[in-house]
C-alpha cells in the first residue's frame, strides 16, 4: 500500500532524530496516563496489555537511539512507516480503552498533522485514509471504557457518532491546514536554497580570481630566477647546439609563463578598477549581456546628470536586474524603456514595457514564490520564482522594489529604489 514517492532524504523536512523525540514524548505520555488510570484511580483495563504495546514502542525507540548514527538519512517511505506505527500502536490502546469515548481519542489527529506537515502527497493521504478508517472501526468496535470497580460507563450511541464525526472532521480540516502550511515552507525553502545554490556558485568564482592573483605573485620570482639561471646557461654551452635549443626552448616557456601571468595580473586589476559602477554604467553592461533574440528595442534613459555615488557591482544585483529586464523583453510588444535617476536622497531604476502589465489577481502579490495568475493560459510557463528570487536579492542590498501597471493597463513597471546613503556602502 505504500507509494515509493519521488521525494527524497534531501528534500524531506523531518530528521530521524525528531521521529526519536516525538515518539519519546509519547511513550512517557502513555506510561503515565495508563499507570496513574490504573493504580491512582483504580480503574479497571488491561493495563499490562498496554503496557506490553508501550514499552514495544520504547524498545524499538531505544534501538533507533542507540544507532541514529547508521540511519543519518531518512527517506520519505521510512517517515511514512515510523507515523504509521505510531498511529497503529495508539489505535489498539485506544480499542482497549474505550475506543472514541476515550478522552484521548484527540490524539488520533497528531500523526495525521505531522505526516501532511512533512510528507509528500501520497504518504499524507495514505496516513489521513488510514486515520479516518481506523476511528471508524474503533468508534463501533471497543472495549469498555475504563470505569472504577463494579461500574460501567456507557455512552449513547449517538455520542460515539458525534465523536466520530467531530474527530473526522478534524482530521480533515487540521490536516488540510496543515499541509497548506506545509506546502508555503517547502516552497520558500526550496527557492531559497536555490538562490543559495546560484550565489555560492558566483563566489566559488570569485575565489578562483583571488586565487589566481596569489598564483601570479607566488609563481613572478621563481618564473625569474628560471629565465635568468637559463640565459646563464646559454652563454656557457654556446658550443653544444642540441643543449643549445633545449635552453633556448627553456627560455622562452619561461617567458611565455611570465607573459600569462602579467595578462592575469592585470585582468585583476582591471576587475578591481570597475567594480565600483555607476547605475548608468550597470545598466548599460547588462543590455548589452541579455538576449535580446525577439530585437525588441530597448531604451536606456539616464535623468542622473551628476552621478555622484557608486555602487559595487555585487552579483546579487547584476542577477536580480537582468532577470527583470529579461522578463520585460519577454512580455513586451516591441519596447523596453529603462530610466536612471539619482537625487540627493535616492537613486531609482525603473524597468518598463509596452506589454499587457501585470494581472490584477496577483500584482498585489508579486515577489511571492509559485504565483500565477488564473487569467492567464495555463500552458504557459513561469510561475513567479525567478521575481521571487530577484525581488529577495535587491532586497538584502537594502533595495525597495515596487511593482504597478502604466495606465490603462498599457504595460508594466518595475521600480528599483536605493537610498544614497546605503548605496555607498555596499
């Protein structure tokens, strides 16, 4: 019955370790209720009977402890067997104790609300059906439920129904939320680790320029002392032409390896020197880098006559303004305008097309991960990521960004707002 989903140990959300907690809790939550029950109210069940199915959940709990080394990885069919037992193990505590009509029949709803937090699809809606048979079964067939000496407490059938439907109804609709729940956090954590992912791979790039800077200063001098302990050679086996050509060939690697490292040296400093930019010459740079493959035509109004400030051309935003501009060549019909102004107080950066604009049902809440808009065909692709991740990288450099219609709905506007002061020190 169990569906072997796609989700794997890397993309589930729930660890081994926090099963081991959950399951702790439960058990010393039992042990108590079921021996205070017993020998505090002396109440009659088949106490060691529970007692047997508790410490089997202990003794299965304590081996997981003792090698949760062995298992640092859990998949999602191995979460969806340890729920299931979990949910197995209360449901035939439960019969033996008065099945719904026992206060602690809630409980029920908890191994449903941590499978749909967690799981996938399937294995959630394999826990809810099973949650939702096994109440069935335990609200028509129990044993009493646990009553002092020589007394009996019989509920009306009719209250075991309305248990019933209130704790399915419950399952549902906690579960549902849940999952909704569920769902919003994987979505952020998923394009999050994706912005991760792409930013991490920027730096392990910068970091080769760094290294290859030390390269060239570590390797100048031995790269010298090589060419001139080999003009010194030339000049004392003059006579010997094979060893002659050997020094000759030496000589000029050397010089070749010493020209490499000049044109890296000063491909570092060029990088060094130009990244300081201002808006205008940004901008400028990642026009000229998108493609453009539909000639759309692009406009770049610069209102800044005096670009005092500069900024450092990180690669958060490098990504962020050429993802927008590249989704303004996509929608627009024929024209892209992109304007620059930098007062006193603000530099702004506004993106514009001629295109449909943004829909009404999701403008309000664009830079949301997964957002489409209902409007729109449903074959087409896009489904809000790429603003998502734009929209939280601008705003980690302490960037506003606004999203609005030109009027008459003749096109959409994007704008990019720093304030001077913050700017300067990125």
């Amino acid at each position: 019955m169990f569906v072997k989903d796609r989700i794997n140990s890397k993309d589930l959300r729930i660890t081994l370790e926090t099963l081991i907690n959950i399951r702790w809790i439960a058990i010393l939550g039992q042990f108590f209720t079921v021996s205070f029950v017993y020998y505090g109210l002396k109440f009659e069940f088949p106490y060691y009977i529970a007692l047997v199915l508790i410490f089997l959940s202990a003794i299965i709990n304590a081996y997981l402890e003792v090698n949760k080394k062995k298992f640092l990885t859990i998949d999602n069919f191995a979460a969806t067997v340890s729920i299931f037992y979990d949910l197995v193990q209360l449901v035939i505590l439960l019969f033996m104790t008065g099945g719904l009509s026992n206060p602690f029949s809630i409980l029920i709803i908890v191994p449903t609300t941590i499978s749909v937090t967690y799981l996938s699809r399937g294995s959630s809606q394999f826990i809810v059906t099973c949650s939702i048979i096994f109440s069935t079964v335990i609200a028509f067939y129990h044993m009493p439920l646990p009553s002092p000496q020589n007394q009996t407490l019989n509920f009306p059938k009719y209250y075991e129904i309305g248990m019933w439907l209130s704790l399915g109804i419950g399952i549902i609709f906690l579960g549902n939320y849940a999952y909704q729940l569920g769902r919003d956090n994987r979505i952020r954590s998923e394009a999050l680790n994706k912005l991760e992912q792409e930013l991490t791979n920027e730096k392990v790039v910068n970091s080769v320029g760094g290294i290859a800077a030390a390269a060239v200063h570590e390797l100048a001098t031995p790269l010298a002392t090589i060419s001139l302990v080999s003009k010194e050679l030339q000049k004392q086996i003059s006579k010997n032409n094979l060893a002659k050509d050997d020094i000759n060939l030496l000589i000029e690697q050397s010089a070749r390896c010493s020209s490499i490292l000049k044109d890296i040296a000063e491909k570092k400093q060029e990088d060094q020197f130009i990244a300081k930019v201002s808006p205008k010459e940004l901008v400028n740079e990642i026009v000229f880098s998108v493609d453009n493959k539909f000639n759309k035509e692009i406009n770049i109004i610069n209102k800044s006559l005096n670009e005092r400030i500069k900024m450092n051309k990180k690669t958060e935003i490098s990504y962020a303004i050429r993802n927008f501009i590249e989704n303004a060549i996509k929608f627009a019909k024929s024209q892209i305008e992109i304007e620059i102004d930098q007062n006193k107080k603000n530099t702004n950066i506004t993106i514009s097309d001629d295109g449909q604009g943004f829909q009404d049902d999701v403008i309000s809440n664009l830079g949301q991960p997964y957002l489409k808009s209902e409007k729109v065909n449903k074959n087409k692709k896009g489904m809000g990521l790429g603003v998502f991740i734009s929209k939280s990288l601008l705003e980690r450099c302490n960037t506003k960004v606004m999203f609005q219609n030109k009027k008459n709905n003749s096109g959409a506007v994007i704008k990019i707002t720093w304030v001077n002061s913050q700017m300067a020190n990125l």
